[in-house]
C-alpha cells in the first residue's frame, strides 16, 4: 500500500512545485522504514523565515516529527527531510543491533 502524503499550509501560500518535491522527498524515506503509513508536511512562514516540519506516522509506534528553516521552503524540506532520514537511520540501526545472531551463525553450516 503506497504511503499518504498530505500537506498543509499556515498562513502562506506554496508553489505546486514545492508540494510535489517535498511529496516526493518524504516518499523517498520508507526506504528506510518500510512500515510509515502516512506523512503530513506542514509549511509556515515566520517573518522572513520558511519553516517545513514533517510527522511521519509509523504503524504501532510513535509519530516521528522533524523541522527545518531557511530562506526558501526549498531549503527548509531539504532539511527537514535530512533530520527525518537521520532519525529512521539510527532507529533502525538500534532495533537491527539488538537482535541476537541468527541461527546459522550460532550453528556452522552443516553441522
């Protein structure tokens, strides 16, 4: 099932597109964590300030929510996507670190 993507915009207005990169981008993340079910990317804009912030909804676990900044929501979605791709990476590398060896490693082959 493909994931959701959504986005929404307070008080500013987005070009189309920014929305279709930034969808695309936050797709490009269940390489890392194939069970995200739907995304949300919201934009805003504080005085001179572009903010993207990015909740990813995983099945059976906790949202997980990143923001970025910068003069351009181009380069506030290509932060925000970076803190979140670093965010599955190192989850990921703690739940595969926890995991004892597989039985073909504790038992030599042919034995």
């Amino acid at each position: 099932m493909p994931m959701r993507v959504q986005t929404v915009t307070r008080n500013c207005e987005i070009p189309q597109a920014v929305r279709d990169r930034a969808e695309e981008q936050v797709k490009r993340l269940t390489r890392f964590e194939p069970r995200l079910a739907s995304a949300e990317v919201i934009f805003e804009e504080e005085r001179h300030l572009k903010l993207a912030e990015g909740v990813l909804s995983v099945d059976r676990e906790e949202p997980i929510v990143a923001q970025g900044e910068g003069g351009e929501y181009r380069a506030a979605v290509d932060q925000m996507v970076e803190r979140l791709s670093k965010i599955l990476r190192r989850r990921r590398s703690q739940t595969t670190d926890h995991k004892g060896p597989s039985l073909s490693e504790v038992v030599g082959p042919g034995e």
